[in-house]
C-alpha cells in the first residue's frame, strides 16, 4: 500500500495534539525521553543556524545582481518596501489588538528558562555553532555582495552547491524532525501545566493574522490602483485565482504560473510580468513577515518581554531581508528568520518551537498573501517601467 502523503501543517497538527493527549498519562520517565530528543535536536538547531543563514542568504543576494539591471533595483526595492510596510503595519497593529485579548503570562514567562520546566533530558549535548548570528548575517552580505560584483564563478558556484547542501538539511534532517520537537514541547507543557494558555493564544493569534492579512492585500492594491489608476477591488479580484491556488499548494514558486496568467488579466504587459512575478516569488513575503512579527510579538507579550519600537524596528529591517533567502522549501521563511529571533529577540528552543508551530499553522495564508501581493508589485512596475521607457 502506498503511504499516505501528509502536509507539515497536519503533521504539526498531529504532533501538537499527540503532545496534549499523551501528556495526561505518560510516565515522566518515558516523557523524558522525548526532552531529551528535544535538548538533542535544540542543540543541532542551534549549531545549523548559521549555516543555514550562511548557505541561504549570500547565493540570494548574489543572484539578484543577475538580470535587467534597472528592472531588477526597482522590483527589489518596492518589494523590500512591500516587506518592511507588513512588519510594521503589523507591529501597530498587533500593539494596539494583543493588549486586550492576550494577557501576560506567567507560566509562558517561566518557559525563557528551560530549567524552569518540570521535565529535564536525561543528559545534553553540547554544538556550538561555527560562528554566532550576527558575523553569520554580516559574512553573507559581504560574500553576497561580493559574488554579485565579480566576473569570476568559483566562489559563486561554491555558494550554489553550499545552498543545495543546507536546502538538503533543510528538507530532509530539520523539517521531518520537526513534528517529533514540537510533540516533546507539548508534552512536557501538558505536564508542565502551561499547555491550556498556550492553546488559547494560538487561535487569538491565528485570528488576529488572518484578519491583518486581509487588510494588508487591501492595502497594496489600493496603492497599485492609485498607481495605475485601475480599480483596486478589480485589480485584486482578478488575482484570486492565484491566492487560492497558493492556498492549496503552500508554494510560491508553483503558483508563478497561475500568478503570472492573472497579473497578465490585470493589464500589466507580458515582458514584465514573466520578469516581475518570478522574482517577487522569491524576495517579496510581506505575508510571511507578517506572520513571523506577528507570533513573535503574541509570544514576548505574553512572557512579559518588552515590545517597544525599539526593539523590533530592526528586527523588522532585518527580517526583511533575511526573507529574500526563504528558499522554496516548506518551512523555509521561518528557518531563515530563526536566528535574528535569537540573536535579536532572544528566543531559545522553546520559543523558537512555539514560534514554528504557529508559523506553519497559518502557511497557507502567509503563501496566499505573498504571491496575491506580487500581483500588486507587478502592476505598479508596470507603471513605472512605461513611464521611463
């Protein structure tokens, strides 16, 4: 018989419950197991971090020095300023919205100290990592930088294998183990007892994400319709194909074709199109960045952390483009912004399991939101490119 394929979003699901059920009546003993497991893979998280920045962001940054020149600079600029407008739309929207509906949390504060949960790992494992976060992001903008402004290949064909190797990691070691860490968060919450008030912020914010993101696409077609001084309700209208697509298949690239054919309906001219919407597939998630502002900003309110401007304006600009390096991998945004989450916000795996779990619980409509809103980015290049032809 064949094996039935499950999306990550059922098996996070699965694990989730498995984790609330198993917990009311597994020996701490056996419990323990699966805390080690998790201390275990924490640790190896920790350590593939700045791999994965390293192994993601340089080849990304140096491919975008590709291609048509003008275009290009105009294309990633709008869509960086697409990316940073959602993190902090998001950001006074979410400190407006989560004081009233979350409140802070003791046992979710007790949760920053691992050590402070009932269950600990029979034993640990120490990975330091290669380099910290920081000298991980910095290295690969200067090798980014640099790959884009050479005629040699070497270092740049380097960097391609070295992302095949990582998105490797990535699909095959970090992604299926995944469900297994977040059963063992949940199991040791359950029987921690911290398990109900994280439940109940899940769906607050799970609601609040999928109302913001409504808003956000409103938002960027009326900024194209302006622009272009088309309807923006018609505009967004005929993108709809494409967002429920994205909604189905949790892929950026395998909507690029229906993404393409709608933004076509929308009057923006062909040789754009196929130039435009390939590449927002690949630097242009203002759903994504909404999402992970969003869940990290729910996850500190309630530990009592604070969420002042200062604190998440740069982490906003640097998620930003961080998110440029999302490769197409289900996952792939919030395992390149897992280490400005802890070198910026201070998230440890617990969190950063937290974190996961809501990420994934609201990909479909992250997707949905990016590519919807690459239509909006094409229309506007539209604009601007038959202005200055």
């Amino acid at each position: 018989m064949k094996l039935i394929k499950m999306s990550l979003l059922s098996k996070v699901a699965i694990a989730i419950a498995a984790g609330i059920l198993f917990g009311q009546f597994l020996p701490n003993a056996i419990a323990r197991l699966f805390v080690t497991f998790n201390s275990l893979f924490g640790n190896f998280l920790s350590f593939s971090i700045p791999l994965i920045i390293l192994g993601l962001v340089a080849p990304a940054i140096g491919e975008l020095g590709k291609g048509a020149g003008r275009l290009l600079l105009i294309t990633a600029l709008i869509a960086y300023g697409s990316t940073l407008f959602s993190g902090f739309f998001t950001y006074f929207s979410s400190a407006a919205i989560f004081p009233g509906i979350l409140p802070v949390n003791t046992e979710l504060t007790a949760m920053d100290n691992p050590e402070n949960m009932m269950l600990t790992p029979y034993f640990t494992v120490g990975m330091p990592p290669l380099m910290d976060i920081m000298t991980a992001l910095l290295l690969s903008f200067t090798l980014g930088l640099g790959i884009s402004n050479i005629a040699g290949v070497g270092l740049r064909d380097f960097f391609i294998d070295f992302r095949d190797i990582i998105t490797k990691l990535i699909e095959v070691v970090v992604i299926p183990l995944l469900p297994i860490h977040i059963f063992g968060i949940f199991l040791n919450m359950t029987i921690s007892g911290h398990v109900m008030s994280i439940i109940g912020m899940f769906l607050k914010v799970i609601l609040v994400i999928f109302v913001l993101h409504i808003a956000l696409l409103l938002l960027q077609f009326t900024i194209a319709g302006i622009v272009s001084r088309k309807n923006p309700l018609t505009l967004l209208k005929n993108m709809l194909p494409a967002y429920a697509t994205a909604l189905g298949t949790q892929s950026s690239a395998a909507t690029i074709p229906v993404t393409l054919k709608q933004a076509i309906k929308n009057g923006v001219r062909e040789n754009i199109a196929v130039f435009v919407i390939p590449l927002c597939a690949t630097i242009h998630l203002a759903g994504s960045t909404m999402k992970i502002v969003a869940c990290a900003m729910a996850i500190m309110y309630m530990a009592g952390e604070p969420v002042g401007i200062a604190v998440y304006a740069g982490f906003i600009m640097m998620l930003g483009i961080a998110m440029v390096a999302a490769p197409g991998v289900p996952g792939g945004a919030i395992m390149a912004a897992l280490g400005i989450l802890q070198s910026m916000l201070g998230f440890n795996e617990t969190l950063q399991a937290l974190m996961i779990g809501l990420y994934i619980a609201m990909d479909s409509f992250g997707t949905a939101c990016n590519v919807t809103g690459d239509g909006a980015i094409a229309v506007v290049v539209d604009k601007i490119a038959g202005k200055r032809a």
